[in-house]
C-alpha cells in the first residue's frame, strides 16, 4: 500500500523522478557496482592465488628476474651468455618473437598482396595457380605447415660436413642443415657515418615527395621523385663509403670442426617459421586483397578513363585507394594473426619469447603463474601496439568524404 | 541493463568458487573415493614409461605406479597415465591433476624447496652423458667443441649441459625443443651432432633411431641425476606410501621375496619378511592401508630387481646393468631403511 501511496505521489510532480526510476541514474549505479565486482573479483583472484602458492610452498614474486639464467640460447640478437639474468633471456625470447613477426608480417604483405592480384588476372594459368595456392594453404592448419616446413627444410638440406666444404676454407654463401652461410658486414671506424648517410637519403626521400606533390598541385608539373630518390638512397651511403676510405669488411663463414664458425648464419628454425608463417597469412591476405579490389566498383574505373586517366594511374589513384579503406581493417587482424602465431614456434625449437621464456625460464624457476601472466601481457602489449599502428594508417590512408 | 546484472552476478559466483578450489591435503581420501591412482608419466621412453604393444603403459617409472595402486587398492590396475612433457610435469602435479608424478625426474634442491613438492625417493640413479654419431669419429665429450646439441626444455640436462661446457672452455649450439619426439626427430634428421640427455634415456631413444647402429653413446657421465618419484608438499600420509611402497620392494629383494614366491613366503617364520607381507605389526594401517599393503605390492608388480630386470635389464633391448643401481649389499646405491 505504501508503495502505491509513493508512486501517486511522484505522479503528482512530473518534473521530479524517483532516482530509482531514472535511467540514467541506474545504469550509473550498475555499471559501478559492476566495476567494483569486476575490481573484486581480480584482486580476489590475484590474492588467492598468492594465498595458495604460499600455503603449497610454491615460491612467488618477480624475483627471479635477477638471478643467473645458467641456459643458453641458439640465437640472440642482443649479447647473451649462460651468466646473463632471466630479465636478459626474456628480452632475447621477446627480440626473436617480434624479429619473426615482423619479416614474416613483410612478407605476408608482399606475397599475399601478389597473389591476391593474380587471382584477379585474366591469365588463366596466373589466376587458377593462385586460386590452389590460396584453397590449399589457408585450409591446413599452421602446426602441420610448420612441421612440414622444418622436416622439408632438414630433410633435403645436406649435413655442413657431407656438402664437401674444405675444412677451413672460406666460403661466400653455403646452405646446409644447421642454416644459410652468408658473408657478415663487419663495421670498423667511421661506418656510422654510412648509417647516417642513409637515414639522410630517406629523411630526403621524403621530403622531395612532398616538395614534388606541392609544386604539382600549385603548377601542374611533374617531378620524377622515385627515380631521385632511389638514385639518393643508392649514391649518396656509396659515396660516404668511398669518402669514409672503405671502413667495411667482411667475415666468411669456414668450416671448423662440427659447424661452419663466422659469417652471418639464419637458422633452418627461424627459416621454417618465417617460411610458414608468411605463406599461410599470405593466403588470407591475398583474400583480403581481392575482397577490396572487388568492392570498388567498376563504375569508378571507368570514370577514371572517362577522364583520360591511364590504367596505371587509374588504379593508382581511384581504384587502390578505395580498395585500401576495404582492405586495412582485416589486414591488421591478419597481422595480430601472425604475431600470436608465431608461439608456435615452440614446436620447431626456435627460441621465441613462449620457447625460452615460458618453456625454460617457466621450468628452471617452477614460477608458472607469474611467467605466463607476463608472457600473456607480452603478446596483448605487441598486438594492441600493431592495432595502434595500423588504426593510425587507416585513418591516414582513409578516403575524406566531402 | 539485463546484461550487465547477469555479468555481475556470474563474476561474484565465480569469485566464491576461486575461493572454494583450495587444494585438498588429503591425497589418499580422493584416490580413494575415484578408485585409482593418476599418475605422470613420460611421453614416451622405453623402460621407463611407455605404451608396449598391447597398449598398456609398462616401465621402471609405470612400476612404481603400479606399487602405489597394489598398496592402496590391491591392484596394480587401478591407475590412469598423463602422459606428461618435461615443461608440463610440475604444473599438473601441483594443480592436483595427478596424484603422483613418476617421469624420470631428477631430485634437485630448487625442485624440492621451491615447487612445493616433495621427493619421495630415488628409483633408479642416473647421469647425464652424451650420444653421437659413430662417423664422427669423436670418442669423448671433450672433443664435442662448437657442436650443435640437441636439448629438451624443462630439464636439468639443459643446466648441466651449458655448466660442463663452461668448465671445459668449449662452445656449443643449443637446439631446443619441447617435447621428446621433436627432439629426437631433430637429432634423426642431422640437425644437432650430439644428442644429451640421461644415460638411460639416450640406451632407450637410440632404440627408437632410423639406424641405432650408427650411433653410440659417449663414456662421460656430466652429472647426477636421482630419478624418482614426486608427490605434492603438505600431505605426509600420501607422501609416505609412495616413498614406502618403493622401499618396501627395495626389502623385497634384500629379503629374497619375489613375486613368484610371495605367497610361499607368507608362511615364514622370518620376522623380517612377516613384517613386510603383513603377518606382524600392524604397519600398513600406521599409513591409512591394509596390512598386506607389501604383500600385494609384490605379488603384482614384483620386487625391485624384477620390476629392473623386466624393463631395463639384461633381457631387454636397453640392457642396462644393475651398477649404481645394485642394492647396497652388492655395491650399489639402492639402500632402504628397514621395516620395523
């Protein structure tokens, strides 16, 4: 009865709402309380879990990220020894997983962008070739792609010792099955010097395309910018090279004992990945590739010829920019994709972030829930950063509607 | 606004039930109540743990499985395998996912100390060596300067590997993987010159190459490496029967009680052996068992040097001697306190 009295009562002055009946104002109070559960039920997770570690004599904390890792590791792009910490082998996990990724997110671009044209080739041979290669490689899963490619690449590569090397010789190139021997560019005195002169070419590169791009608006006149700076980026480091008086030699490999000892080495591992990491995300690409051409309407082109424009200009003005807006979205997913792939590596025993940091490090410590926290906040960090990047592209390359 | 109500009230549910997952100290009340042991063993390493032809999983390590069912239940049956990786092993021990971890594990202070889990014995006594190729002409570990290795992850083997290179002065190339067969399908395919795990290990995955014959193992023995069986921390009873149900087998064959003979010895009058089969002493109920807890240990699975020579010894392909696994009164480290 009380209640009805209530509800008269507030009918009787319409401008002023029980708080309870004002959407507003609840959906204010769900979603704090739902905060706080959400807040509550983490910090309750993360103390029970503390709580239990320590009841069962689990060790905890970070630590171990000061200790020596005693490990080795077969490929490091950053200094490492077996008396480097566990901070330091989690870096050179993180290094590796993010060098394979971002070749292979390269090359998956490149081929992918390929074969998404060759699908739309009027060559039937060109388009039905890369019909089978886009059905067959998106339809098996990675692991087995990656198994195949790390058997494939072992299996017909002869061992260092049976490629009838002489022992100690120096040799230029060389593929056997502990990697691909290439000469190393050693940098003695003054070879910053050529490091700068390219970023110089670059930095110019660029600034010469917008000056170029101007001046056309403004008058009309073309300037040959690829040619200029390509021309730039070749000459001018060549030229710093010469003036520097050469300050670059380099190391061969040479087999010695078991191995070839020197020179610049990429492991069957790292090959293997990067081999099936770009091909299978390349398939999709090229999917993505073809979707976007597709979506632009053939109106548009033949709009573009209406106007004069030739087929080169035309895609490179109408057509590739709408396809582009098409395209990005699901190409970033693509390249998450890849990144998150690359833990797979743990099967073809490339020392990625998961192999060494949360396979060896995990073990040698026994802190599993701290180590794959972090490794977990790893992969959402490097793939949140991808999405930021290509967010900021899209909306670079986004056509303006007027 | 439904939505949200609903999310709210699942993540609050779902906080009471984290709170409710603390793992149970009682090992033997759930064993149990489910009706057979769960234990972790290998992926695979003949004579130790590994599927035979029929299917079932027999070894050294699958053996001591076996006891621990005998003991419990009075039949060696009662056990289910989680075939475990070197990297996996611990976690499910802790988390209760296995009740006994019995996979070729080495006893190391760190693991003992830090991983709240308890060493319940060693059951066969390891190092860590070294297997190459014949045509490599190499007869000792201090030749292996600037060889690629092939390793497992999660082990000792990959520390004492980095340690015996280190104090050498020599150099080497790890290759590193997760699990057993991708290790040995590496060192099959020539990725690595060297293969380096236990001793033992390297007798059983030469088995499995394309030609065992053209490999061998290298004379030096880098570490020790006590292999045995782990239970979790903070339950003694449990701890207790796995650790006695080893020793019991380990008085078995001091006492000359075989499988073959238990049941004639149930007639001794060696108090020793009455003891063990249960006829004095109320031994069995001091651990949450029955007294003939022992007597159907080895009725089952046998004693400790019938259980060793029916997976690793003279007769079977690995043809592993006894040596350091002899018992201690004929030169060996096998070595049990007394049932009494």
């Amino acid at each position: 009865m009380a209640h009805q009295e209530g509800v008269t009562a507030d009918a009787g002055d319409s401008s002023r709402v029980s708080l309870m009946n004002d959407p507003k104002a609840r959906g204010l109070v769900f979603q704090a309380l739902l905060i706080i559960a959400v807040i509550y039920l983490v910090y309750s997770g993360v103390t029970n879990a503390i709580d239990n570690l320590a009841r069962a004599g689990i060790a905890s904390g970070l630590g171990f990220f000061g200790e020596r890792a005693g490990f080795d590791i077969g490929q490091s792009f950053i200094p490492y020894t077996n008396d480097s910490t566990y901070l330091r082998a989690f870096f050179v996990g993180l290094l590796n997983t993010m060098v394979v990724a971002f070749i292979g997110i390269f090359f998956a671009t490149l081929i992918g962008f390929v074969v998404g044209l060759a699908r739309l080739s009027k060559n039937y041979l060109v388009q039905k070739f890369a019909t089978v290669y886009v059905e067959t490689l998106r339809n098996i899963p990675l692991l087995l792609q990656l198994l195949f490619w790390y058997k494939a690449v072992l299996s017909i590569l002869p061992s260092p010792r049976a490629g009838g090397l002489e022992p100690g010789a120096e040799v230029v190139f060389n593929l056997n099955n502990r990697g691909l021997y290439m000469p190393r560019i050693v940098p003695e005195g003054g070879a910053q010097l050529i490091l700068y002169a390219f970023i110089v070419a670059v930095v110019a590169w660029i600034l010469i395309g917008r000056w170029a791009k101007k001046r056309q608006m403004a008058t009309g006149q073309q300037f040959p910018v690829f040619l200029t700076g390509l021309g730039l980026f070749i000459f001018l480091p060549l030229i710093t090279y010469l003036v520097t008086g050469m300050p670059l030699s380099l190391e061969y490999a040479s087999l010695q004992g078991f191995n070839m000892v020197g020179g610049w080495v990429i492991q069957p591992e790292f090959m293997a990945l990067l081999l099936g990491l770009s091909l299978y995300t390349a398939s999709f690409i090229a999917e993505i590739v073809r979707a976007g051409i597709l979506a632009v309407s053939h109106g548009q082109s033949e709009a573009a010829f209406a106007l004069g424009l030739r087929p080169n200009l035309t895609s490179r003005l109408v057509v590739v920019p709408q396809a582009m807006r098409v395209i990005i979205p699901p190409l970033t997913s693509q390249y998450l994709n890849l990144t998150k792939n690359s833990s797979l590596a743990v099967a073809i025993g490339y020392p990625d972030l998961v192999s060494i940091f949360g396979g060896t490090v995990l073990n040698q410590t026994g802190q599993a829930v701290e180590v794959i926290s972090i490794t977990m906040l790893v992969y959402l960090t490097l793939s949140l950063l991808t999405s930021a990047f290509m967010n900021w592209f899209n909306s670079s390359v986004a056509l303006v509607e007027r | 606004m439904n939505n949200k109500i609903l999310s709210a009230v699942v993540g609050i549910t779902a906080v009471a039930g984290l709170g409710a997952t603390a793992a149970s100290a009682a090992t033997l009340d759930d064993v149990k109540a489910k009706g057979f042991v769960q234990c972790g063993v290998s992926t695979g390493l003949a004579g130790f743990s590994a599927p035979n032809d029929a299917g079932d999983w027999s070894g050294l390590d699958v053996d001591l499985c076996r006891g621990v069912a005998a003991a419990v239940f009075g039949d060696a049956k009662a056990v289910k395998y989680s075939p475990l990786s070197a990297k996996e092993r611990f976690t499910a021990l802790q988390s209760g996912e296995i009740d006994v971890l019995s996979r070729n594990t080495t006893w190391t202070m760190s693991r003992d100390t830090q991983l709240g889990l308890n060493f319940a014995g060693v059951n066969y006594y390891d190092g860590q060596g070294f297997m190459v190729r014949k045509s490599l002409g190499v007869n000792s570990a201090l030749q292996l300067s600037g060889a690629s290795v092939c390793v497992q992850t999660g082990t000792t083997t990959e520390l004492n590997l980095t340690d015996y290179f280190k104090a050498n002065g020599m150099t080497y190339n790890p290759v590193v993987f997760e699990k057993l067969e991708e290790v040995n399908a590496a060192y099959d395919a020539n990725r690595c010159d060297v293969y380096t795990t236990d001793q033992s290990g390297l007798y059983s995955i030469r088995l499995g190459l394309s030609a065992p014959d053209e490999h061998m193992v290298l004379p030096e023995v880098i570490s020790k490496e006590p292999l045995g069986p782990v239970v979790r921390q903070g339950d003694d009873q449990w701890f207790s029967i796995v650790k006695w149900v080893h020793f019991a087998m380990l008085n078995a064959e001091e006492m000359g009680v075989t499988s073959a003979n238990a049941d004639e010895m149930l007639g001794s009058t060696d108090p020793n052996v009455m003891r063990l089969l249960g006829k004095e002493g109320t031994f069995g109920e001091a651990i949450g068992l029955g007294n003939d807890w022992a007597y159907n240990v080895i009725k089952q699975v046998g004693n400790y040097g019938e259980v060793f020579e029916r997976n690793v010894g003279a007769s079977t392909p690995l043809a592993i001697g006894r040596g350091v696994n002899a018992l201690w009164s004929k030169g060996g480290l096998q070595y049990a306190p007394p049932l009494r």
